[in-house]
C-alpha cells in the first residue's frame, strides 16, 4: 500500500509460467507522464508517443462541474 495524496493498492502475482528467451537485441525505453501519457523509443530509432489529452479533458470534467 502506497500513500500519494490518496491511498493506492498495488498487487502482483506469480502465474507461475516461464518466461521467454528474447529472440533479438532491441531495448525499449518507456517514460510515463503526465503530459503524454507514455513516451517509448527503441534502440532500432522507433519512437511512440501516447497523448493524454482526451484523458486530462475527462478529469478536468468530473473535478469540475458545470456552472449552468
């Protein structure tokens, strides 16, 4: 249990099954924000970015209500 600003609960589990071997050599690198939400890249030069507008836009929504 983790304390920030609210209690979280993290859970893990062992499925008890083996991992793979990886077949190649790439390492990916994932940098969770808050702007955009995931930021990936791969040493092949690949690149991802995930926004979290639409995300953002639902929580601004719900913490604040309308003024009608």
């Amino acid at each position: 249990m983790v304390y920030d600003r609210g209690l979280k609960l993290a859970i893990s589990y062992d499925d008890g099954k083996q991992e793979a071997e990886p077949t190649g050599s790439n390492v990916c690198a994932i940098d969770p924000g808050e702007i955009h939400s995931i930021a990936a890249v791969v040493t092949s030069g690949q690149s991802l970015i995930v926004t979290g507008r639409k995300l953002r836009s639902m929580k601004l929504c719900i913490k604040q209500p309308s003024s009608s």
